[in-house]
C-alpha cells in the first residue's frame, strides 16, 4: 500500500496510485506517436469500466481501448490509444485477432494447394495473393508462363484492382457517415465479383491463378462481359464524385486529416497509395514491371498533400486507370495456352487422363505428392490495391514449401496508423484508419 | 542493377576476431555477395548486420521492405551460401529497396540457436518495427536494441515461437455427429 504523500503527488490524482508505469503514459519524455505500451499495462492503466474516472481526473490523459470489434476498424483491428480530452496523443494499433498461421500452413500444402493458402489472406484482393505466390513459384520452377495466361492474369488483377477499390470507397463512405454510399459502392463491386464467378466459379478465394498459369481458360463471350463492366462503372464513378468528392463536408472531413510527409512514408516502409498520397511515385507496375505492364499505357496516381482525401482520391482515380488498362488488354489479348504445357507441373486435362498412362501417372503425382521445386530462395512482388505484395519463398527441393513468408502491405501500411491520427480528433480516427484500408486477413495471416 | 562496392576494394580492416575477414568470392559493401534469380543476395556475418544494412541505406536503399526470419533446422542441406559463410539454425532476412535504380537487394545473416539475436534496424528503418516484432514472435529471433520488443500475432502470454520447425502443426480432431465411438 502507497503512502498518503504519494497519492497526493500521484499524477492521476489521489486513490489511483495502484495504476504501475503511469509515469510512462502521463511523461511524454519521448517525441513517437508510437503508445509503446504491453496489453497488460494498457490494462491496467485503462482501468475497469465498473470504477470511470470522475472529476478532476477524467479531463487528464486516457487510455481508452477501441475494438478489436468495432464496426470502423475494418474487422478485428483493436487500437489502444492514448487520450486527452477527445484529441489522440499516442496510438498503438494492436493485431493478432485474425491470426490463423498461414505462413506454418503453408508449409504443410504443396505448390499446387498454395494458391487456396494465400487466396485467403487479403480477402478484398485474392488474386494479388495466388499472383505473388504463383510468380514466386515459377521463379523457384524456372518456368515461362504462356503469353495468354500473363494477359489473364493481368485482366483479373486490374479488374480485382476495381473491386477493391470500390469496397474501399464503400467502407469509407460507411465510416464517415455517407451510408448511401456504402450502398453504392457494394452495388459496383459485385458486378465486378460477377465476372470473377464467371471466370473462376467463386466470388473471392479464387484460387485461380495458380503456378504455371491460371487454373481455366476465360470463357466464351468474356469480351462481352468485360466491356458491360466499362460502359458501367465509369458513369457510376462520376456519381461518386457527384455525391462525394465536391461534397463540402466529406471533403472537410477528409482534407488535412491523416497527413503524412514523403520522408515518414519512406522511413515507415508504407507502399501503395499512402506513399503515392504524399506525392511520391512509384508503382511496382510502371518502375518494376511484371506480368506484361510494359506493354499497356496508364499513368500513375499521385496526391499533393498526404492526407486521407489525397487516399480517397488516388483510389477513385485508379480505378479508371484499371479499367483503362483493361481496355486495352480486351484488345491484345492473346491466343494460346492459359498454362505452361510442362507435363511435371500442370494437372493434363480431363480427357487425357482416359486415353493415355502417362496423364494419368503424372496426374495422380501432382495431386497427391505434388511436384518438387528445386532448392532456392526468392522473392517476387506485385503492386496489390494496398502497396507491395511480396513473397518470400524457400525451397528445399521438396513437394512443399520450406518458408513462405508474404509481406502483407496492409500489415506494414498499419505503423502509419499512429503517425497519422497523432494530435487528431477521435472522429478523425475512424477517417484515418479508413484511408490506410487495412483487410485484417492480411495484416495477421 | 549497380553495385557501387563492387569488389571489395574498400573493405574495411576488420577485428582479429572476426572469422570472415576475407571472403573468397565476390563481394559487396565488404560481404559475400551472391545472386538469386537476378537478386542480389549480401551475406552479412551477424555482428556486422546492422553496420551493412546502414552501408546499404546510405547508398540510397531508401526502404526496408520486409524482414523476416527462417528456421533451417529441418533443412536437408543448404547449396546457395556462398564460400566462407557457415550455416546457422536462425537465418535473418531484409529486402532493401533503392527507388533511384529501382534495384532490390536481399540481406541473409546466419544467426545460431545459441544466441539468437541480431541487432534491430529500428534507428535505420523505423518501418521494420513490426516486422522484427513479428520474426521474434513467430520465430524466436530477439533483436536487440527494439523499442517494443513484445509479441505482435499471437497472445502476449503464449509460449514458443510456432513458426519454428520443431513446433508441429495444430491439429483440431474432427468429431462426426451420431458416428460410431472409435473401435
């Protein structure tokens, strides 16, 4: 037991000297909006929610724990944040919720199952996923994908582009109180996940772009169906701008909220459109092409200021990029196989299997050992909705991975959180954690 | 993709301790170099870990795009260390990113079960925070030198480090309804 001295000098006031490191959170001796805190202080420190602080106190700093469910923070993202009043001082977003091991899982699936591992991680751009994995495979395999099957890929990934994109613009529209556009943008997307079906037989978790290729041909009429979906979307995007992007007060929720500089982004190794929103460009698929990017003109998306409008605007405008780069694939796509014709690691088809041994021998080897990729490491990385996507692969020259690692851009896009929301309001919070557009899925794996 | 050290010429003299003074092969900011599918792969001994990381950073490898760890220990046998870099349980890795020339280079360090511990890049890239966090709580490598050395994907009070090899797959048995009770 404290003595009455040391209640009266407590910082917190007198009765609450029991709270342990109080002084790490009332001393702000260090200049991070990083709330460098264990769960079990924060605990403590937040107190229990039968004994709330009353007078004096309740004006001083706070913590105050904000999920891990809480409909704004995109799943199971739980934020311990340090409070004054209603202005954010330190933050510490705190992951795990979602975590399922799926980087140990991988190692128990062959090459060929990988893909159904990966799909599940950033459920709002699966395809980013299997293409990471599937490019890093086939670097390990030494293989050359068939001409047909980059231009599929590039199709899928850039129509996936759009549909995240438009949750994106849903779910921000959601948290910032514009409920019409939540609506809107879930209305768009599944157009989007309409064609994925058609393609893929599954909405999302495709597994379809797998290693050698992509696991069917598109289907017949996909023209059709793809040019539905650009004389749709464009039209809808600009009733977004209608109701959105010259809306006075979704602009003034938006403008100078979340700022963050070129140098922070680069320090915080942030990718995709937080980095691009300060104004600095870079692109995996201009600067580092993959797939056939080379190839399909499109411009890179840039801000000015770094804060969450700049987010909000690079996303509506990439969009119309990705369906311009879609246009032009309708035109170049090739003919040809849709997967490597190497016997030791695509599936033969259906109807081979009757006729001949070997289709059958390797058929049954490649589904149940799987096939052996020689012993190596490597890493592939493709711009995902999010930032760089990036897969680390080890094998050692087995049926399974030794290690798979993916660098999830959500997972390192989320340390800008406290940057970002330091010295902003609460409500500002939820506008902040909406531009950054963390999927869980991919921040825990 | 430019190699501004190439060749070792401005290899530092180092301490009388340090076993790999002299690499056989090529080098690169004073360490092994090798190349991996048209990466280049710098092979840092464990105690010069950080001071290469900050050679590269200053020859503009402005990002740290990912850090992870791996457990070799269930390994047959690793073929791509270049001569002169001994084999460890722990193998620490870092992808730098130079946006000037566009070129990657991945750094491997060998880091032995009995003392795993590399120095934190967190004063050089403040981005790997949470990737170290998560190396050392899937992985068990300690980085020495982090600010907030705790666990970021499982619990706070779990115990181990499941990534490692000798840790099995979870299992949940699966239980049928109305199925006959196991003979």
């Amino acid at each position: 037991m404290s003595d009455v001295a040391e209640q009266a000098t407590s910082p917190m006031g007198p009765g609450r000297t029991d709270l342990g490191p109080s002084e790490r959170v009332y001393r702000r001796d260090d200049t991070s909006a990083v709330l460098r805190l264990s769960e079990a202080e924060a605990a403590v420190l937040a107190g229990s929610p039968d004994d709330p602080p009353t007078g004096d106190i309740a004006d001083q700093r706070m913590i105050l724990n904000m999920g891990p469910s809480h409909p704004s923070t995109h799943g199971v993202l739980r934020l311990m944040l340090e409070m004054e009043g209603e202005a954010i001082l330190r933050s510490k977003p705190v992951i795990g919720y979602l975590h399922t091991g799926m980087e140990k899982t991988a190692e128990d699936l062959t090459y060929l199952q990988g893909p159904t591992n990966v799909t599940r991680m950033d459920y709002a751009a699966p395809l980013f996923s299997e293409l990471a994995f599937s490019m890093a495979v086939e670097q390990l395999l030494g293989v050359e994908v068939p001409p047909r099957a980059t231009w599929i890929r590039m199709l899928m990934c850039e129509l996936n582009r759009v549909s995240s994109h438009l949750l994106f613009q849903a779910t921000n529209g959601m948290d910032l109180g514009a409920v019409s556009m939540m609506i809107y943008g879930w209305r768009e997307r599944e157009e989007v996940l309409r064609f994925f079906e058609e393609v893929t037989g599954l909405r999302m978790n495709h597994n379809y772009i797998r290693p050698g290729g992509v696991a069917a041909d598109l289907h017949d009429g996909w023209q059709a169906d793809v040019r539905r979906l650009l004389e749709l979307i464009p039209p809808r995007l600009d009733e977004y701008d209608k109701l959105l992007t010259g809306q006075p007060i979704f602009r003034g929720r938006l403008q100078g909220v979340g700022v963050i500089t070129p140098a922070e982004a680069l320090a915080l190794s942030a990718t995709g459109p937080i980095l691009r929103s300060t104004g600095y460009a870079w692109d995996l698929r201009r600067d580092q092409p993959y797939l056939a990017y080379d190839e399909v003109e499109f411009d890179v998306i840039v801000g000015t200021h770094g804060d969450s409008f700049d987010r909000y605007a690079i996303r509506q405008n990439e969009i119309r990029e990705s369906l311009r780069i879609v246009e032009q694939i309708l035109d170049l796509m090739p003919a040809g196989d849709y997967r490597v014709q190497d016997k030791k690691v695509t599936p033969p088809p259906r109807a081979r299997i009757d006729e001949s041994m070997e289709a059958l021998i390797h058929h049954f080897k490649i589904f149940t050992e799987g096939f052996h990729v020689p012993q190596g490491e490597t890493y592939a990385a493709v711009e995902s909705p999010r930032g760089e996507l990036g897969c680390y692969l080890v094998s050692d020259g087995g049926p399974k991975p030794y290690r798979m690692h993916i660098r999830g851009p959500s997972f390192v896009n989320l340390q800008t959180l406290p940057h970002l929301m330091e010295g902003g309001l609460i409500a500002d919070g939820v506008a902040v954690i909406s531009s950054v557009d963390p999927i869980m899925g991919e921040v825990d794996r | 993709m430019t190699d501004p050290a190439e060749g070792g010429a401005d290899l530092e003299p180092s301490s009388p301790d340090d076993t790999t003074a002299e690499p056989a092969g090529p080098t690169a900011w004073g360490v092994p170099v090798t190349e991996a599918f048209g990466q280049m792969v710098l092979h840092p001994p464990v105690d010069r870990w950080f001071e290469t990381v900050a050679a590269c950073r200053d020859d503009g490898y402005v990002m740290a795009i990912d850090l992870t760890a791996v457990d070799y220990s269930a390994h047959p046998g690793r073929t791509d260390l270049p001569e002169g870099v001994r084999p460890e349980r722990f193998e620490v890795v870092a992808s730098l990113l130079s946006h000037a020339t566009g070129g990657r280079v991945r750094l491997r360090t060998q880091v032995p079960e009995s003392d795993p511990e590399v120095a934190s890049l967190f004063d050089l890239y403040p981005g790997t925070e949470a990737m170290e966090r998560e190396a050392w709580d899937l992985l068990g490598v300690s980085f020495s030198g982090h600010p907030d050395h705790t666990r970021i994907l499982m619990p706070e009070d779990w115990e181990g480090h499941p990534l490692r090899r000798d840790v099995s797959m979870g299992r949940i048995p699966v239980q049928f309804r109305d199925a006959p009770p196991a003979r």
